[in-house]
C-alpha cells in the first residue's frame, strides 16, 4: 500500500516563504534591440517587481558584446527578434529561461538553451489579431494594385487559404469572413472537426488547398520541414489572378523557385512583411506585382507590444515561483 505525505500547514507555509525569498533574489533581463513600448516595459516592471524580482533593460543594444555582458546575472531573459544562441547561453551563467514575446521563436537556439538546461518559451496568441489584420490589409493593397490608380478587384466573393489554422489563422478567418470571402484551411496538425466549427472548410492537403485558393495566406513556421516548403510545384497549382501572402517566416519560401513562376506566371501577385533575400530583383522585374515591407511589421502595433510583454513577464513569475512549464517550446 503505498503513503502520501502532507506537509503540516505551518512547514508548508515556511517552504513557500523559502521559494518566495529564492525567487526576490533573482532579476529578469528584457533585452530589445527593438525595445517595447514604454507602457509595455512598464506592465514589465509591475510584474517583475510585484513578486519581489529586479527587473534590468538593455535596449537598442548596439554591439553583441553588450548583451553578452548584460546577461551574466540574469535568471530570467525576455526578447523579441533577438538571437539567443549558444555563445549568449555560455555568458548567462545563471540563466534558467528565456520567453520570446511573440509567436515565433526560431531566434533561439532550442537545442542548445536544453543543453544549458534552459526553459525556452513564447507568447502564444498575444500578436495573434495584429498579424491577422495586417495579412487582410495586405490582401486589400494587392488587390486594389496597390493603390496605383488603376481598376482592381474585391475581396467579396473570393476564396481564401489559410496554411496553418492555429491563433493567427483563426483571427484571419474571422475577420476574412467579416469581408464577405469564402474560407478554407489546410493544417496537418489541427482537427478538422475545430477547423470546420468555425464554419471554415478543411481540406486534406497543401495542393488541394493551393488548387482551389485564388489568395492564400502563410501561417506556418519555419523548421526542417516547411523550410523551402511553398515551392514551384505547389504554387504553379493556384488559380489565375493568384495572390500569395506571407506575414509567417521567409524561410519558407523557395525563393529561386517564386522568381521563376513570377516570370512565368503574369497574374500572379506576392505580398510580404519579411523582406526575401531577393528583394532587390523581385522590385525590378515584377514591382507592379510585389511589396514587402521594410521589416517585419506583423506585431507592430500597441497593443501585440503590450501583451506579448506583459505575457512574457507573467509566464517567468509563474515559472520561477510555481515551476509552471505551459508554454515551453524546448525539451
């Protein structure tokens, strides 16, 4: 027969005191090449500093060495695009995790953040509605011809892709149907059933996705298997008069390929906020058909800033006081 054994109420309340003292020793480091909104930091500091931790800002760093030095004695990291990789992970001898603010995460090395038994995390759903929206302006702007004078079409009536239904997808479907389109989604790792209930229709494949879309949007991450993944073979498959939005990662686009079926394919549109390697060609053959935007612009708003902070901050509290690992991306 086996025992479980309660701590008596008062041993009990004397070990949360000890963790409580481990945690207000440690300091959470927000490192930000592209720093957040004052308002955002400050949300930060609410959290940091309400369970008894420091709270250090290292913004518009300019130099690598500079983090390097900032992260020697943190416990806990927040960031947005900055790379944290092996060499930072050697420097922060202290370091237990690392929250990257947003959805994306392919700016940590996860292999070597476990090596340095490092929890890395994300922000989940927090930039969800800011991506979503700036993927349905882009899809206007392309279909208007970019405001060039000229006739263009409507939304209204069109079918739209959505590659990868997961937070953003569903906000892009929601307010697509708002414009009166017709909405399909293709994701390998999502349910038909949650798909559908959202009176999306699920398809069982890329191809057939691509094959029935006149504009798809990209929502899908970059790993060792969508990399190079929108090839020629899949986008050759979409309709005349084709509209390819991508607010997800360049990485998964075969760029070569893309040149090669804009030059073949007249009708076909590409619209972006993570400016390709080929950028510079794409604007001279084809710039009545392409538009990337200086950076990536998908987060930029107010309030993704503010969340995503906020989130960040609430998820290291809740990790180093409670060991809660919900939003782990890292074995």
């Amino acid at each position: 027969m086996g025992y479980s054994y309660i701590l008596p109420r008062k041993q009990a309340q004397q070990t949360a005191i000890f963790l409580t003292s481990l945690v207000e020793d440690m300091k959470v480091l927000v490192a930000t090449e592209k720093p957040f909104a004052p308002i955002a930091v400050e949300g930060i500091r609410k959290e940091v500093e309400a369970a008894g931790m420091e709270l250090a800002l290292l913004e518009k760093y300019t130099e690598r060495q500079q983090l390097l030095d900032a992260v020697q004695d943190a416990d806990a990291l927040i960031i947005r695009s900055d790379k944290v990789d092996a060499e930072v992970l050697d420097a922060a001898k202290q370091l237990k995790i690392v929250v990257r603010a947003g959805a994306g995460y392919d700016n940590v090395d996860l292999d070597a953040a476990t090596a340095h038994h490092v929890c890395v995390m994300n922000t989940p759903g927090q930039n969800s509605n800011a991506v979503a929206e700036l993927a349905l302006g882009m899809m206007v702007y392309a279909v208007r011809n970019f405001y060039n004078g000229t006739s263009g079409c409507e939304l209204m009536g069109k079918t739209l892709g959505i590659h990868a239904y997961g937070n953003v997808g569903r906000n892009v479907a929601r307010i697509a149907k708002g414009f009166g389109m017709n909405v399909m989604a293709y994701d390998a790792f999502c349910p038909k059933d949650v798909i559908e209930k959202d009176g999306v229709k699920a398809v069982d494949s890329a191809e057939e996705l691509y094959r029935s879309c006149q504009i798809v949007s990209l929502h899908i991450p970059a790993t060792d298997q969508t990399r190079n993944s929108i090839n020629y073979n899949l986008l050759k498959q979409m309709p005349k008069g084709a509209l390819l939005v991508n607010t997800a990662r360049k990485e998964v686009i075969n760029e070569p390929e893309l040149l090669q079926l804009m030059d073949e394919r007249q009708d076909l549109k590409y619209v972006t906020d993570v400016m390709p390697a080929c950028d510079a060609v794409m604007k001279e053959k084809y710039a009545n058909r392409y538009f990337s935007t200086p950076k990536k612009m998908g987060a930029q708003t107010a309030e993704a800033n503010i969340n995503a902070g906020i989130a960040a901050a609430r998820q290291i509290v809740d990790f180093l006081q409670n060991g809660n690992e919900r939003f782990r991306v890292n074995k």
